[in-house]
C-alpha cells in the first residue's frame, strides 16, 4: 500500500493524471511477488488497451505519455526509505 500512495503521490504532485484498476480476475507477477520473503514493495502500472491479448492492441497516445511520465518521475524520486519503510 506503501509504494501505491507513493505512485499516486507523485502523479499528482506531477499533474499526471491516474486511475486505480480493480478487478475481479487476473493479475501480474507483482500479485506473487509483493508476497515472497517478509513482502517485497511491488506494484503494476498499467496502460489502458483493448485487444490485448490480441497481435496488435489500441490505447490512447496520451493514456501511453502520462504512464511513460510516471514512470520517469517515480524512477526519479524513489529511494530505498520509500521502500524499507
């Protein structure tokens, strides 16, 4: 939960607008993951698409640069205390 509020701390800090994805089925390795050992900080960032499991998937281009921009201003301020908490 620690490093979600940090993702969504830095988005709006960054004006990057964001969305939390809650569903009901599938998931990422980050599900497996943030459970090994004594928990392991790990989240997923995600682009909205269609057809994605397809040959070719659609998302919008602004939905792609603002993830791209998280991602950069995440890499940018993370350190290990937001994560050794």
């Amino acid at each position: 939960p620690r490093l979600v509020s940090f993702l969504a701390n830095v988005a709006t800090t960054n004006e990057i607008p964001y969305q939390f994805r809650r569903t009901a089925g599938g998931g990422t390795d980050a599900g497996a993951i943030h459970l090994s050992r004594s928990g392991v900080p790990a989240a997923g960032i995600s682009v909205a698409c269609r057809y994605i499991h397809a040959p070719a998937s659609i998302c919008s281009k602004s939905d792609l640069e603002n993830t791209s921009l998280l991602v950069q201003h995440t890499l940018q301020a993370i350190n290990p205390d937001i994560l050794n908490r």
